[in-house]
C-alpha cells in the first residue's frame, strides 16, 4: 500500500466481497467449507463463484459458508437456493464445475445434472 487512494480501494473491494456475502438476496449460494472440502479445493470453488457475482455485477446473489455435512467423497459440495424453487445440492464441483453451475444454473435456471449430490 503506497497511499490513502490504494487503502481506499481496498477497502471498497472488500466491502463489496462482505456484502455479497451477507444480507438477503433471491439466490442463495452455500459452499461446504470443513476440513475435507478445503482439503480438496473448497476455497478455490468459493472465490471462483464470488468473483463470478462481481464479474457479472449480480447483487441479487449471496455466497456464504457453512461446515461439513459428512459426506467427504463428495467435496467440495455447493448448495443452490433460488427463491421459489427446491434446494438444489452440487457435489465434486471444483472451479471448472462451479463455473459451469454458475452459468447455467444461477445464470439460466438450468440445474446441472451431472454434478447433482448423489449420497
């Protein structure tokens, strides 16, 4: 940080990453975040999907965390929640796979069979 205008801008970009991360919002994205699925990339599927929402400038979409829910094999997993339509749980989905998700089922209403949970 070289002066009072790049700490400004720090703090609006992080300002900007907390509010796409909090508040109430039509689309609801959870990213399982235990030990197994930051183990197999889970941090990566995350920033991948926030820098997804500011790309695309959407402020209707909220990414959020939450802990393990006991299925490892299937980490990292992603949960998709769109207002009015039934829970929809993502299992494997690495950056290439939430890319994909983004796209054509938060984008486009399209669930994505391929990565659906399958226990």
């Amino acid at each position: 940080m070289k002066n009072l205008e790049e700490l400004k801008q720090i703090r609006d970009r992080a300002r900007k990453s907390l509010q796409r991360r909090s508040g109430e919002h039509g689309i609801k994205v959870v990213v399982y975040m235990g030990t197994c699925g930051i183990a197999v990339g889970a941090k990566q599927t995350m920033n991948t999907l926030v820098d997804l929402v500011g790309k695309n400038n959407k402020t209707d979409i909220i990414i959020t965390t939450t802990g393990c829910a006991g299925f490892c094999e299937q980490e990292p997993m992603v949960q998709v929640y769109i207002e009015g339509q039934d829970l929809v749980v993502y299992g494997k989905v690495d950056s290439k796979a939430a890319k994909e998700i983004f796209e054509k089922h938060i984008l486009n209403n399209q669930i994505v069979e391929k990565y659906l949970f399958k226990e």
